[in-house]
C-alpha cells in the first residue's frame, strides 16, 4: 500500500477552499484528469461517479464519501481501485492551510502490480499538481 502526503497554504479563505474540495461536484473545475462526476448527494456514505482522464480513453469508477466534516475534512475511496483521498483544511489569518493523503488499498492484481512498482512516485505527483490547481482556482475571482 502506497500513500502520499504533502501539505500547502492557499492564499483564500477557507470557505473558498472549501466550496472547491467539499462538494465533488466541483472537482472537475480543478481536479486533475477529474472531467465529470455524477451523484446527487456529497455526505458521508454517500456513491457518486467519476470520470477520469486517461492516456487511451476516459474511465469511469465509483467512488464512496468515508468521512465528511464541514469545512474541515472530506475522506473518499474508489471503490473500484482502491485509491483513496483524504483533505484536511485549516483556517490560517485569511488563508488555508491544506493538508492532502493520496493512496491505494488495492483491488486486484492489476492495481497491486502499479501500486507496488509506481505507486508512491504517480501520487506524489498526482497530489502535488492537485494541491497547485486547487491553489490556482481559489484564488480566481469568486
């Protein structure tokens, strides 16, 4: 099992922060490769579905809200895969303090195989563009 941590501070408030990492709805705006979800509830144990960027072609994958904490944390996992998000937001004198957890609890051989060859490396990456994008959209005009 890989997992990945990385921190950041974004220059927005944390309601900005939050209107952008709180509701999947809003993920396709700055989440990397994240081009649709579809669910009509956001809370804690709620399903929705993603659609993802890839390399040959877009996949879809189903995805289950662990934990939910207004303004504060939102936890999920693909139930398909295995890969999971977690996102911790602080308020910090007008901006936020994120702290970001991307791993893989895999499903399968398949996604033990990349989980153990190059897992760590594609979610250092995956988390530090995502912290970046996420930075950039907060700080757009509302």
């Amino acid at each position: 099992m890989s997992e990945y941590r990385h921190q950041a501070l974004i220059a927005a408030p944390i309601e900005r922060v939050w209107e952008l990492v709180g509701n999947p709805a809003r993920h396709p705006e700055w989440f990397p490769r994240v081009v649709e979800v579809r669910g009509d509830n956001f809370r804690a144990g709620d399903v929705f579905v993603q659609v993802t960027r890839q390399p040959l072609r877009n996949m879809e994958t189903t995805l289950e809200i662990d934990r939910l904490e207004d303004m504060r944390e939102l936890s999920f996992h693909c139930r398909d895969t295995g890969t999971y998000t977690h996102w911790l937001l602080t308020p910090a004198r007008g901006d936020t303090f994120v702290e970001a957890q991307f791993g893989m609890e895999p499903n399968g051989v398949i996604y033990r195989v990349f989980d153990a060859t190059a897992g760590r490396a594609y979610f250092r990456h995956w988390i530090e563009q995502s912290l970046s994008a996420l930075s950039h959209k907060a700080s757009e005009p509302a």
